[in-house]
C-alpha cells in the first residue's frame, strides 16, 4: 500500500486488515522495488490511537524495516519475514532473531 492509500485508509478508518499467523494487522510482500510502500502493521497498531487511525510510525515499508537493522537489507527481510503480529522494534528488543 503506497503511502498516499495509507492516509486515505486512516482518513476513513478502514485501514485493510488480515489475519497474520497469530494475530491480526496488514503484511505485504517484501518487495524492494517499492521501498516506502507500507508493508507490515502490527496488531496493537490499530489499536494504540482512540480516533481509529493508525500512527505512521507504527506502519512499515521496507526502508523502515532495513533502517531498523542499520542497512542490512538481508537481515531486514528476516526481520519481516519473522513479524506475524508484534512490533518489529519489540523482536529487535528481544534479540528474538539474534539481529543487531
């Protein structure tokens, strides 16, 4: 989802979301080509703001994910790859995947 269909959802409060492995929130595909395009939002996104909107910070694009991981563009699709509801900062935390 570009960044302009992001806003657009959250304008209207329909943010798309799915069913993750555990939990519910929004996961594209990893797909470099596109790298401010939002691809991953966590569960307790949807549900961190009372107007119903979701946070820019709590919505991810590939540039946020290789950011998070200093540049390391193979760490940063593990990274997403891994996420199936949680923040990717909190997994970072808890060295869940061992990334630095």
């Amino acid at each position: 989802m570009t960044i302009e269909e992001f806003e657009k959802h959250n304008e209207r409060h329909d943010m798309p979301e799915m069913p993750l492995r555990q939990g519910i929130g929004y996961k594209s595909v990893w797909d470099t080509s596109k790298p401010d395009d939002i691809i991953y939002i966590p569960e307790y996104a949807y549900e961190n703001n009372e107007d119903g909107t979701i946070s820019r910070e709590d919505a991810y694009s590939v540039r946020d994910f290789v950011n998070l991981v200093n540049g390391d563009t193979e760490r940063a699709k593990e990274l997403f790859t891994f996420v199936d509801w949680q923040f990717p900062t909190s997994v970072l935390e808890e060295d869940t995947l061992n990334v630095e």
